[in-house]
C-alpha cells in the first residue's frame, strides 16, 4: 500500500514540475492552453493546478525566508496563478525533494488516519544508511524488520496457525517480531539492545510509550 502511495505522489510531483515549467516562461503557448482549459473546467488540469497552489503555499511557508504577502493572497485563489511573479514558479532539486517528501507525508499521513492509525512513520527521500558493500541477502532482511508482515514467527503464526505452531521466538522470551528480535531477545548481544533502546527514545520523544512498535523502528532506522 505505501509503495502504491508513493508512485502516486511521484507522479503528481512530476506533473506538478511540468506546470511549473510552464509558468515559469514568460511567453509559453501552453500557459495560454492551460489558462483556457481551466477557464473550461477541464478536470484534470484543475487537479494539476491544485498541486502547483499546494506547492506555492508550501513554498510561501516552508522555504522562502521572507513572507510574501501577495505570494500567500495569490495562492488561496483558484484562477489567480497568472498574476503570481514568474519567480515562484522556479525551482531547484533539493526544492523538489522537499515539497516530495511534505506531499508524501501529507498523503500517507491521510490514509493512514482513515485505516484509524494514530502513529505516522516519517518519509524522506534519502535512502537508509546501510553500507555499501552489505549483501543483497543482509540488506533484505535488515529492510523484512521495518515490515509487519515478514518472516518471524509472530507473523507467520498469524497468517497460518496450523503450519507455524507457536509466535514465540527461538530464545523462548516472547513473541517473535522486530522489536523482540531487537530488544528483548536473549540471544542478542546486550549493546545491541542498548542502542536500540537509546535510538527509540531519542526518535520517540513526542509518544515514549509507543516505542514497541513498526513504526516507531522504521522512525529510528535514520
């Protein structure tokens, strides 16, 4: 579902810097085009138009360091982009990524407020920092304990009960998932579970009781 939601915001980025292209010139017989097939109601252009407000408004807010006060009365209106200066239409890549990752949040944040989540997990652009020369085999299962539904045995017992007889972990202490495998496992060694614990409560300052779960591992995995 999150990968799905993610090229879902890709797309509308990449659309979104297309009209910013178009805006960005002075003289650009698309900017016309668009101009007219907005006037016309077109739907998919207004959709379009609405993510080049959302990315201003953000702009406005998020990078510029001054405000604008005629930046922020532009964007809160639907058929006034044409009077916004042609410099707020332009935009650099460390902008682009950033405007991503707040549509992303933004995004998943909603979906996942509808499945009755209370917890978000923070998106970034950046990859995880796991070491180049890490097999593909290491890397996969590091990534398989930022998951529910991976391959432990507390997962597996709930998918099939009568093929996985127990949740328990090999060590004999508690369920087996991520957080155990991590945390509370008696077969790991003792400054692995320090760090973890130090990680947890640095990332989970907001919600310290809430720091046994998936998303507060992926939280901490930067």
């Amino acid at each position: 579902m999150w990968m799905c939601l993610n090229l879902h915001v890709q797309s509308r980025v990449i659309a979104t810097k297309h009209y910013l292209k178009v805006f960005s010139g002075n003289h650009d017989i698309h900017k016309e085009f668009i101009t007219a097939q907005f006037a016309e109601e077109n739907r998919i252009v207004q959709i379009h138009l609405k993510d080049v407000r959302k990315f201003l408004k953000w702009r406005l807010n998020s990078w510029e360091k001054e405000p604008d006060v005629l930046l922020e009365e532009l964007t809160s209106r639907r058929d006034s982009l044409s009077e916004v200066p042609v410099k707020y239409f332009k935009y650099t890549k460390k902008m682009i990524e950033k405007f991503t990752e707040a549509l992303w949040q933004e995004t998943i944040e909603t979906e996942l407020m509808i499945q009755g989540w209370s917890r978000f997990p923070q998106v970034s652009c950046q990859p995880l920092p796991i070491p180049r020369n890490t097999s593909r085999e290491k890397e996969v299962l590091v990534m398989s304990l930022l998951y529910e539904n991976n391959l432990m045995n507390a997962f597996l017992f709930k998918v099939d009960k009568d093929r996985w007889k127990s949740p328990l972990c090999v060590c004999g202490t508690g369920d087996q998932d991520a957080y155990h495998l991590l945390a509370e496992c008696s077969l790991v060694i003792d400054s692995t579970k320090e760090k973890l614990a130090y990680l947890l409560q640095i990332n989970n300052q907001d919600d310290p009781h809430t720091t046994n779960g998936v998303i507060a591992l992926l939280n901490c995995s930067r």
